[in-house]
C-alpha cells in the first residue's frame, strides 16, 4: 500500500459503511416508532413521565447510578431476569420512548431497575435506603453494597418545631441523634418519584406477538 | 518493502530533536493524568467493597468518581500517550520533521483543559451518563478543535513523507487518526445535538465505544507493536505480505462489531446479531497478526528478556490477542446471556485499554524518550519496579475481574440466589482487585519518576547529551539505551 488517496478512501469507507449499517439502518427501523393507543382502554402507552419524575431521571443521571443499576429486563429462557421478578416481560423498544435520555446501563454491580416502581411502590422504602442502605429492617439489611447517599437529605435540629411530616422514619440506631430528623431534599424527592415510575406494565399486542414464538409448531405441514 | 524506515542516524536525530518537545508535552500530560486517574479508580474500585467510603460528598459518590476515574484514564492518560507516541512514529516513519510544533503546544493546552473541564463537570454532576460520553456537552467543541488541532500534524506529515513505501504503523496511526473525530462526532450529534429516540441511544453509544476501543486505541497498540518487533529483534515480520488484508479485515470487522455489546438489550435483534457476525470476522485478522508477531518473535525470546522496550511490547501483544479472543467469545449468544453485565465486559475493555494500549505505550515511551532527551534512564531500579508492578498487577486484574465475573456470571442465571448474597461473594474479589489497581500505581508512580528525573533540563548531570555519545546504529537496532 503506497498511495494515501486510497488509503483515505478505504479508512473512510469502513466507518462510513459501519455507520449507515448500524446507526442509520436501526434509525431507520425505530427513528419514527410512536406510542401505542390501547384499541379498549383508548390509553397512549407507554404513559409519559410526570413532571417531577422527569426532573428526577436528571437527579439519577448526574449521580450515575447507570454505574451500577441497569434499566433492561431480557426475555424469558435468556438469563434470569424474568425468575428473578424483574419484570413481568421482556423489553421492547416501544417501552423506552418516554425517556429523553435512554440509559440502559451496561453493569450489573446492583439490581436492575427497569421495573423497580412496580416491585417496591413504598416511597418510604427509597428514602431509608438511600439514607442508610445498611439499615437493617427484620434483621436484613435494605441493600448490601450499596454506597449511602445521606447528601440527598438534610438533617434538622427538631427543637422546639413541629417536625417536618416528610422526616424519614429511621429504624433505631441507623439515624442521627435524637432530636435531629431526617428531611429528603427536592432531589431526592424527584429522584424517588423517577424510581416509582419505572414501571413497564402496559404489554403491546403488537410487540406480543413478533416476540412470542409459536405454542403449537405445525407438523409436518404440507 | 517489510521493516520500518532505517534511515540515516543524522536524519533520525534531526526528527528526534523536532518531534522533542511536543512529545514530552504530551507524555507528560498523559503522565499525570494516569497517576490522578489510577487514584481515583483505585478509590472507586476501593468503594466496591467497602460502600461507605467517601460516599459523604456528592462530588466522590461512586456513580461519578468512576466515570470521571475512566473519563480520566481514556481521555486524559491515553489520548496524550497516544498523540505523543503517535506524532513521533509518524514522523519517523515518514522520514520528515514534525512542523509546526508551535499549534501542537496550543492543541495540547486545550486538549487538556478541556479534559480538566468535562472531568470537573461529571464530578459535579454534569454527566450524561452515556458511557465514556460522559462529559458535559461544553467540552464537546473544545476537545474537537483541540483534536484537529494535534490530528492535523500526524496526516500532514503522513502527507509530506519523503518516503516510497508506507509501513504497517503509519496504516494504523493514519486510520486512527480519522476514524476517532468522526466517531466521536457522530456520537456526538446523534445523542445530544440532535438527539435520536428511545434504544436508538444506547446504540449510538455502543457503536462509539466500541470503535473508540477497537478504532482508536488498539490501531494505536497495533502500530507500536508493528514497529517496535522488528526495530528491537532485529529481524524484518513474518509474512508481512499479509498485513494489509489485515489491516483491511480488522478495521471492517471491528467497525462492524458494536452491537453485540447489546446481546439481550430491548433492540431489534439483528442489531446485537450483525455485532456477534463481524466480532467471529475477527478470526482472520488475529490469526494474520498472531502470524505476524508471534513468527516474528520466535527464537528471539532472549532479546526479549533482555529489553524494557521490547517486554512491555510482548505484554502488549499477549494483552491484545486476550482482549481480541475475549471480545469474540463474549460475544457469543449463549455466553453473553450468563457474562452479561458483569465484571467480563469490564475486563474486555480493561485489557484493551490498559493491557495492550497503556502497556505498549510504556514500551514506546522507553524507547523514545532516552532519543528524545539524549540522556539515559537514571534509575534501572524504578524501570525494574515498572515493569514488575505493571506485570504483577495486570496478571492480578486479569484474575481478580475474571474471577468476579465468573461468581457474578453463575450466581446471577440462578433466580434462587437472593442478589444480596451476590453482592457478598463478590467482597474479596473487589478487593482483591484493589491490590491489583494499587500495584498498578505503584508502577506508573515509578515511571512518572523516571520520566522527571530523563526530562528534566535542570539535570543533576548537567547537560548529559553532551556527556553521553549517541549510541552507533547497530547497538540501536538491538537493544534500546537505558542503563
């Protein structure tokens, strides 16, 4: 190989093959997908994310908890997934166009939270275990290894105030002193609303039946 | 023509002396980011097993100190290596000065400053949390204009050679060098610019981080290897005829190759499909290049033991062909439906980057610098620690990730185990990947040393280059000049 015109030719060539290929072929196929309107129930799924639910997609990407958690539940017969009651279906490409920004995740170091909102629906629950993921509820911790995110809170001397009826309720021995309680911040709070709205419940017909492999293979056929 | 340019040592020590201080400028930018990131994914790593620490501050929270730690170890670390190694290869190569020098210090200003700025912003909780996209959209435009900046000088001078042939490294730097800006441009506009919808997104960024892997830093590693056997051995590679088809295979394939990063992910299926097809592609290019190095090693393993140069490029070459295989067979259906989001796809792009591209960064760098500076390495007792730690703790990540992948990858397809008792079992392996990311460091402080002590004009020698006569061209041709 002597000449560099060709050598350029081909260098561009590759990725720009690779990009039409992949990126604009895939673009292609999902670019336009739009939400689906129940033919009984006259819904548009997947259902759009409430305001605070939105701003909390933003709380949980600038703290990256795409790190660790991812956001996708593959089908039946391909991990365990769906054993493991992380959701009730496999994903569709339909389910994530909801989202402005789409974070799968690659890494599971913590559970997957696709469906989270559907498997815990406790606000409570996310307050305490992102207070104090170690705190121990019936003798088991809420979460092992995660890290606590106590920067979410703030902590408030009671005094003489009323407290506050957002204060987290703390199991004994997991909170801060006594007289001091526990408040979620707005992020947290939106952060909290996200995760309860992680919930792909709606099952497209459409997508139902591309994905489900015939019951009853024909024999023999003709 | 089958080995590297073997112009005249004048010649050589001209190219050397313009391709000086832009190389040092870079290496030791790419220095000291690899020392601050190998502290920062030392804490991260150090906060798998141990969860309470530094999670205090929202600014180290592990959801951002390890994107900002591999933000750092990719951008700042290896894009510096890898525009310091580069420039000097091209212009050797292509028998020409580097020129200009002058726009390469404005493009490394802003390259680094832009680095500085997108860490500083994923720490304080700018992140896109795309992976290795992570940095905020304001450093975008300032790192692309950096890039042309430096990118520029390496395809001028590719442009301007005064020689016939063109070698199998100045291939690699040459597709390296455009294929990284459109890829990241791409990326770039698809996702935020002008954002596409829903799965389109992650596969936007799986088809960048994969080509930023297998396009940009393992060409980078290739280009190294290429030059670097036959200049130490002596001896020109085996059956070079069949570089370019390759060259040609590899790049195809591997651009190809992004989507089985999605095996399982909620995307049409021929998407992590055509990603599985050209990842088996692969076969004929590791099999060309295992031909190319291996044959040229053999029979000169005694060389080897006896050049810092030439033991971190074996490392490298033995660090390519694991990652390359692990990516194949990672890649497989019904592998990845158990290694899946577990610490193997860690350790694939971990053995990429650091164990075939850092690694053979270091032996460039042992090679190049005594030229560069015309002084010998002072201390043969922190190259021997380098060398030993990065050994020590590349075999130690290897096992400590494979390990952790395995637990992960056979605990996870069993629904019977609660994912608490996962997290457990994955303790003293996390942990025992802290030793590994410690030693690790422990090498690269020893190099970062003798990188100061070799570059430093004040030296405690005096003007050494005056001192120490330029070594003949055949002693070169066998063993580099360190002490």
């Amino acid at each position: 190989m002597k000449n560099g015109l060709k050598l350029f030719l081909g260098v561009f060539g590759i990725l720009a093959l690779s990009w039409v290929g992949l990126l604009l072929a895939a673009h292609k196929q999902l670019g336009a997908l739009p939400q689906f309107k129940d033919p009984v129930e006259e819904t548009l799924n997947p259902v759009q994310l409430s305001g605070l639910a939105h701003q909390g997609a933003l709380v949980y990407q600038d703290l990256g908890c795409a790190t660790c958690h991812t956001q996708q539940v593959r089908f039946e017969g391909v991990g365990s997934d769906i054993a493991r009651g992380w959701g009730e279906r496999g994903g569709y490409p339909r389910d994530y166009i909801r989202d402005d920004v789409v974070l799968l995740g690659s890494s599971r170091i913590g559970p997957d939270l696709r469906n989270v909102g559907k498997r815990i629906p406790d606000a409570e629950y996310f307050y305490k275990l992102l207070y104090a993921p170690e705190a121990k509820i019936g003798g088991t911790a809420l979460a092992h290894g995660m890290p606590p995110h106590k920067f979410l809170f703030t902590e408030r001397v009671i005094a003489d105030r009323q407290p506050s009826y957002k204060a987290v309720k703390l199991p004994a021995g997991f909170g801060p002193a006594e007289g001091i309680e526990v408040v979620p911040t707005p992020r947290a709070e939106a952060l909290v609303a996200y995760l309860l709205s992680l919930k792909d419940t709606y099952d497209y017909p459409t997508e139902r039946s591309l994905n489900t492999p015939a019951a009853h293979p024909k024999e023999g056929g003709h | 023509m089958n080995s590297p340019v073997s112009n005249s040592r004048a010649e050589q020590q001209e190219i050397d002396a313009s391709a000086k201080w832009p190389v040092l400028v870079f290496l030791g930018a790419a220095l000291a980011w690899l020392l601050l990131g190998g502290v920062m994914q030392l804490a991260a790593n150090m906060q798998l097993h141990n969860p309470a620490f530094l999670s205090g501050c929202v600014w180290t929270t592990h959801g951002r100190l390890a994107p900002a730690a591999e933000n750092i170890l990719v951008y700042g670390w290896g894009f510096n290596a890898a525009f310091a190694f580069g420039l000097w290869l091209m212009a050797r190569l292509s028998a020409t000065t580097l020129r200009h020098g002058g726009w390469l210090f404005v493009g490394a200003k802003f390259w680094n400053l832009g680095v500085a700025l997108g860490v500083a912003g994923i720490l304080a909780g700018y992140s896109t949390s795309f992976d290795l996209l992570e940095m905020p959209r304001f450093v975008v435009f300032l790192l692309l204009v950096a890039y042309a900046l430096i990118g520029v000088w390496g395809v001028t001078t590719f442009s301007i050679r005064n020689t016939e042939n063109v070698y199998a490294s100045q291939w690699y730097l040459f597709g390296a060098a455009f294929w990284f800006p459109w890829l990241y441009s791409v990326a770039q506009i698809m996702l935020f610019r002008a954002p596409v919808r829903g799965v389109l997104q992650p596969i936007v960024d799986a088809w960048y981080v994969n080509g930023l892997y297998s396009l940009w830093f393992l060409p980078i590693a290739l280009a190294a290897i290429y030059y670097f056997l036959p200049k130490l051995l002596g001896k020109p590679i085996k059956s070079y005829y069949l570089a370019p088809l390759a060259f040609w295979w590899f790049a195809a394939a591997s651009a190809l190759a992004g989507g089985s990063r999605l095996v399982g992910a909620p995307v049409p299926v021929w998407v992590p499909t055509l990603g599985i097809v050209a990842h088996m592609l692969l076969v004929l290019p590791v099999i060309i290049l295992a031909v190319n190095f291996l044959g040229t090693l053999k029979g000169g393993f005694g060389a080897v033991a006896g050049s810092l140069s030439l033991r971190f490029i074996g490392l490298s070459i033995a660090g390519f062909f694991t990652a390359v295989i692990l990516g194949m067979v990672l890649a497989v259906r019904g592998v990845a439906a158990s290694t899946a989001y577990t610490q193997w796809e860690t350790l694939r792009d971990w053995l990429a980057l650091y164990a075939t591209f850092s690694v053979a960064m270091f032996g460039a760098a042992y090679f190049y610098l005594p030229r560069l500076t015309g002084k010998v390495w002072r201390s043969s007792v922190l190259t021997g620690v380098h060398f030993g730690a990065t050994l020590l703790g590349v075999i130690a990540i290897v096992i400590g990730l494979a390990g952790a992948g395995c637990v992960q990858a056979h605990q996870l397809a069993d629904a019977s185990i609660p994912f608490a008792k996962i997290t457990d079992s994955l303790v003293a392996w996390h942990t025992f990947n802290s030793v590994g990311f410690g030693l690790l460091l422990l090498g690269n402080v020893a190099f970062f040393l003798n990188f100061v002590w070799i570059s430093c004009p004040i030296n405690s020698r005096g003007t050494a280059s005056a001192e120490i006569p330029a070594p003949s061209a055949l002693t070169l041709a066998t063993k580099e000049g360190h002490a």
